[in-house]
C-alpha cells in the first residue's frame, strides 16, 4: 500500500495558517530587535526568546546521528513528540492507533487526552514479540499510527526487525518505534531505514543514556516532509534557551556519555546475574535496556520491602502478562550494591 502523507495529514492541520515571528520572517542575523516585547536590556542572560527551531543543537544532533537537521523535531521530551504525532494525523473520536502492550504507558495516556481511540493488541506472551498477523489484522481505514517501542519498557527487549519491516510495507499509515532505549542495545538504530521507508517515525530521548531528563529534550526523526508537518504545529518556543545550550555542551563530549553507556550495561550485566541466585525471583528477562525486569514470588511484598529500606523500583504488577513483575533500573555501583544488600536480608 503507497504512503500518502498529505491523505494522512488532518484536514485543519493542512489549511492550518501557523504562527509566523518577525523574527521568523526578517531573515538577517543581527539588528535591533523591537519585534516581540521582550526586555531589551542585553545584560540580563536570557532575555531574548529561544531560537524556534533550535539549529545548532539540531546540525549537532544530526553530525552524531549521520541525518540532516531537517529530519529531526526537539521536542519538549518525546512526550511532547508522541502528542504532536497524534495531533497532525489522528482526528478526535473517529480515528484509532495500535499499541502493543505490555508497553510505555504515555501512548495510551496521550491518545486519550487527544481522544483518539486505541486498539489494542498485546506482544505475544512468552518472548513479547510482535503479533505481526493480528496487528495487521487489526488496522482499520481509520487506523493511522501503530506505536512500538525498541527495546520495550517495561519488559527490556527488543522487538524482530522483520516484523517492524513487514508492519511499514503493508500499513500505509505511520509506523512510530519508540527508541529511547537504543544506545543501551546491541543493535542498531532503523535511522539508516529512514530513507527506505517514509512511513517510519523514530522517537528518541536525551532524557535516559544522554544524562538529560532534567532538560526535557525529545526526538522524533523522519523525512523533512513529516518534521514540518511537526513543526507548523508545535508551540513556537518549545525548548529554552537554557536547554538548547546546555545540550549543546553535553554533546560536543560523545566519548564521556559512550563510557556511561558501557558502564551501564556491564552493570546490567552483572545485576541480571546477581538476581538469578535469589529464590524469590523466578525470572530475570533480558534486557537491551538500562533496566530489567524480573518476575517475582510476591511482587507488592518485595516491593514495598524496598520501599521501607528507601529502595524505589517501579511495580509493573498489575499490569498484564507483568503480574508480580517489577522493573530495577541500573544505579550506580554504590546504589547497586546496596540494592543487592537489601534483596540478601530480604525473608520472603
Ligand atoms: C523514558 C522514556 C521516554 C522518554 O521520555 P522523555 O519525555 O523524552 O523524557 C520515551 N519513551 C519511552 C519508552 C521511555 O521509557
């Protein structure tokens, strides 16, 4: 089936008029800004809105990621990325999306705020793989994203790149795969898929191996077409001055954050051993993540004995194919090795 983007584009998003600055529009560098009621005074740091498209982080990003900056939105944390996906392509009440749980629990929550309908459908049940059959057997006429994420939280594993291929050949859709986790995986990003497929939406995060959730920095990457179909609708100035630089920093240093990477799955390594020797943990699944989940004899027990010992881990419990399942992100050594001192006086 041929990808159509402008059929897929809401009809009030296409004749949308967007917000233009004189900034926007006076395309010189320097000048005397008497355009958007700012402060003036030039000794006050961030006086000045932010540049609405952040360009040099995005020629930054787009050097380490081998695009250009035209493939890439900064968003206010892929959240913002998610809803903005919802927003150009899904109309209110009359469209759906696919998502397959057990999986990122903001899919769900955004197509509800936007009042989009989901169908679910959920991974298959022993190795959370995709059900490429029944999710194809799924799609509707209204049906105009289907969201995956890879590797998949909360179960920590990614996802047959075959299925995704076979889900962006056969949907003419959007195919969103969510890979907030990749630098911790052992293969590699469907950036360079990019341009074989131009249904394909990747959304990565500066918030999990980058260091930065503090910044609130998102990514969704695809063809210029779709990123200005982006870009006309988001808020102007959604990414500050302050974050834009800081990132800035962070990413002019690639080796530091690559060390963090290696240090982090070695720790993994060593946690998803170290769990296997406690009997009150059944399985430890593996994980392409800087997490892992484990199911458990009593998952709400062994959690809320951590809790008492000032051990936060995430409860996936309730949720299904999760049952007394629970997700222990990687800390540092000391955090690690404390954990581990917690789970030894643990009586089950
Ligand atoms: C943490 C996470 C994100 C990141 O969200 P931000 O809003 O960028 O911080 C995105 N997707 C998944 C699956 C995540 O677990």
């Amino acid at each position: 089936m041929k990808f159509n983007l402008d059929n897929l584009t809401r009809e009030n998003i296409k004749k949308l008029t967007p917000y233009s600055s004189a900034r926007n529009e006076y395309k010189g560098k320097s000048g005397i800004f008497l355009d958007a009621n700012e402060n003036s005074n030039n000794d006050l740091l961030y006086n000045r809105y932010p540049d609405p498209l952040q360009i040099k982080l995005k020629q930054k990003i787009a050097s380490l990621k081998k695009l250009t900056p035209e493939n890439i939105l900064i968003g206010n944390g892929s959240d913002e990325a998610i809803d903005l996906l919802f927003r150009a392509f899904c109309e209110p009440v009359k469209d759906n999306v696919i998502i397959c749980p057990p999986t990122y629990g903001m899919y769900e929550v955004i197509a509800n705020i936007n009042n989009i309908n989901v169908i679910y459908v959920p991974l298959t049940p022993d190795d959370f793989q995709l059900d490429v059959k029944t999710i194809l057997g799924s799609i509707l006429n209204s049906t105009k994203l289907i969201l995956l994420c890879c590797p998949n939280n909360p179960t920590g594993n990614g996802v047959k790149w075959n299925d995704i291929q076979t889900l962006l050949i056969k949907f003419k859709g959007i195919v969103v795969v969510d890979e907030a986790y990749i630098d911790f995986a052992s293969y590699k990003s469907l950036i360079s898929e990019l341009k074989n497929y131009p249904n394909l939406v990747i959304l990565q995060t500066l918030s999990k191996a980058w260091g930065l959730a503090a910044l609130r920095l998102g990514l969704a990457i695809a063809s210029p077409e779709i990123i200005s179909v982006f870009n006309k609708i988001k808020s102007p100035y959604n990414i500050s001055s302050l974050s834009q630089t800081l990132a800035l920093k962070v990413l002019n240093d690639p080796k530091k954050i690559i060390k963090e990477i290696k240090k982090l799955t070695a720790a993994r390594k060593k946690l998803s051993l170290a769990f296997l020797d406690f009997s009150f943990i059944t399985k430890v699944y593996p994980s392409e993540a800087n997490f892992v989940l484990v199911k458990t004899t009593n998952a709400n027990k062994l959690y809320n004995y951590l809790a008492k010992n000032k051990i936060i881990i995430r409860n996936r419990s309730n949720i299904a194919m999760c049952e007394d399942c629970l997700r222990i992100t990687v800390g540092t050594k000391e955090e690690n090795k404390l954990l581990l001192t917690a789970l030894n006086n643990y009586k089950s």
